[in-house]
C-alpha cells in the first residue's frame, strides 16, 4: 500500500528513501466497506485520503434530503472535505465508499508537519492542489457553456472507467440532471 | 505596489528584508486600463497575476460568441487561465480589465524559481491554491444545489461590492443566467 504512494509522489518529486521513510511514518491505512462513510456529514474532519484501491465520492445532502456529488475520487486521488479539512470545522458533505476501499490517511497536524520537515512535499502537495484547482475551474466552465448532454458525453471521454463502476443515479447526481435526462443520454455500447 | 505585495505574503508567511528581495525580483509591474486584455484566448499564457488594485474577470467565450465567466478578481486575489499557465499551452479564456489594474506579473519560470529558491514561498503558494480548489469546491456546490435565486444572494453577501463595480450583464454571465432573469431578481436598495 505504502509503495502506491511512492510511486505517486515520485511522479512529482524523487525521495530518498530516508525521505520516504519520515512521509510514510505520517500516514495510517484504513479499510472500508462498500456503502461506509469516511467522512459524516457534520461531524470533525480528522483526515485528507489517499486512495490506494476503490472508489469513493463526496457527497452534499440538500435540506430536500437531495444527493448531489461533488466528485467521485479513484486509485491514485486525495479526496476531502477540503474547506472543513482545513479549517478544521464540520463537514458539510459526506465521504462515502462505492466499492471496498483502501485509504493512507493524513491528519492535518501530519500534513503541516510533512511540509515543515521536507520542503519536497510541499512542493509536491502544492503541485497536487494546483492540479486539484484547475480540475474544478474546468467543472465550473462545463456548468457554465455545456448542457447535460455535453456534460455527459465529457465526463465519459475523461473517465470511461466510472461508467462501469457507478451507478446511473450517482452518475445523474454528478451532472447535475435527472435520472430520467440520464437515461435518454444513456446507450450502452 | 510591491509593499502590497509583502502584506499579502506576511499573512500566510513573514518574510526578512533579504528575502522579500529576492521575491520581489521575480515580478514585473503592469498597468492596463479598462477593457484591456491581460490574455488573449488562444496566445500564450506568460504569466500569473497579483492584482494590486482594480478589478479582471476570467471569460471564456463559446462557439455561439457567448461569454461566460469563470471569475472576478479584485485587489489581493491571483487570477491566470491557470491550466494554460502551469501547462504552458494556449489560453481557452481570455482575461479583461473591468477597470483601470495594476498587477504584478510572475512567468511560470520564475514562480518555480521561487519555489526552488525559499521554501517559504512554496508554503505560501500552496495555501493559495488550497484556498482556490476550496473556492472552486464551493462554486461547484452552487450550481449543482441552489437556483439563479440563492445564487445570485450568495453573491451578493459574499462580495456585495461587486454589485457596484460589476455591470449586470456580466453578474448574469457569472452565474449561468440570462440578462433577464437577472433583472428579475435585481432589487436595488
């Protein structure tokens, strides 16, 4: 597991392995089931994740009781609720699995203390949210130019994978339309 | 100009009077007048912008000539088309003075320079983009939970000054509704 994270650091930044032993001993692995929650809506949120195996998705209940999905994070992604991650307030949506899910957790006390103690890693995590930045910019602008259907045939360019592994009405959540709007977009090849 | 730029970095790091110097040496000072462009769609990006005093907008303009935009970046806020900048390709936005700006100009180059040069400033940056994917995050949420309505008074609550700098047709293009529907909630007090 830890090997994973290696790996996706040295994309960005090479550790020695002195370096990645001091990264490693920040993080703790957890398990989760399919339908778990990492993260509880308003409650603390003690953890920023990486993903290691499985899917998980960030999720915003309107006071309709409505499931709206911020993003959906796979192998190789950091997912939080990132504003009360940082502000260390409650959360104000919801971290839960779509398939058993292996995670390295990072409080934010071990995230500051990687960035103190290595520059690397800030450099790396800086890296991470610029990345993380432009991924949003770019979702803000397919809400603002493209239709549903635009959005649709978008997300199964860039993520042909989710397809298989999400449920049409999670998928319906993220876009942002109806599940009956999906399934007229929908024809499985 | 540059002591803004010092009061800005002081908030996140403080900086020595040897290190502000190199800092400062890193940036280029630009003034533009209203209706001006600091990127053209389709050239390249060169840089990243402080923005010192006065007001830009980020626009992206689609296949109809519509222009929709992504954001507004008043006095301390960075602004970029930030995929063309960190990707070194050409815009998708462009980016227009609303008034007469001053900004300070950083190229990729020199951002990593600074980077590799003073940690601090790694640091510095990292916060920055944290801010703006938490930002982005919150955007995201907007459109997919709350009509024109609530969008249009969380705006006005969150930065009711843009109410008086911003014409309404361009409020309109910022939040995904049209000039019309806009006026219809438009109740100056």
């Amino acid at each position: 597991m830890l090997e994973k994270l290696r790996e996706h650091i040295k994309k960005i930044v090479p550790l020695t392995d002195e370096e990645f032993a001091f990264v490693r001993a920040h993080f703790t692995i957890e398990k989760y089931k399919k339908r778990e929650f990492l993260i509880q809506h308003g409650e603390r949120v003690k953890y920023s994740y990486f993903v290691v195996s499985g899917l998980i998705m960030l999720v915003y209940d309107d006071d309709s009781g409505r499931q709206h999905i911020v993003s959906f994070a796979m192998e190789d992604w950091w997912e939080s609720d990132f504003l009360a991650y940082f502000n260390q307030t409650k959360a104000t949506m919801s971290l839960q699995c779509l398939e058993d899910t292996a995670v390295l957790c990072l409080s934010l006390e071990d995230y500051e203390k990687l960035c103190a103690g290595l520059p690397k890693m800030t450099y790396f995590f800086l890296k991470k949210a610029n990345g993380g930045h432009i991924g949003s910019q770019q979702r803000i602008l397919s809400f603002l130019t493209s239709n549903a259907k635009e959005r649709y045939e978008q997300l199964l360019t860039r993520y042909p994978s989710l397809f298989q592994r999400v449920p049409k009405t999670l998928l319906a959540a993220y876009l942002g339309v109806s599940r009956e709007t999906l399934s007229r977009l929908w024809r499985p090849s």
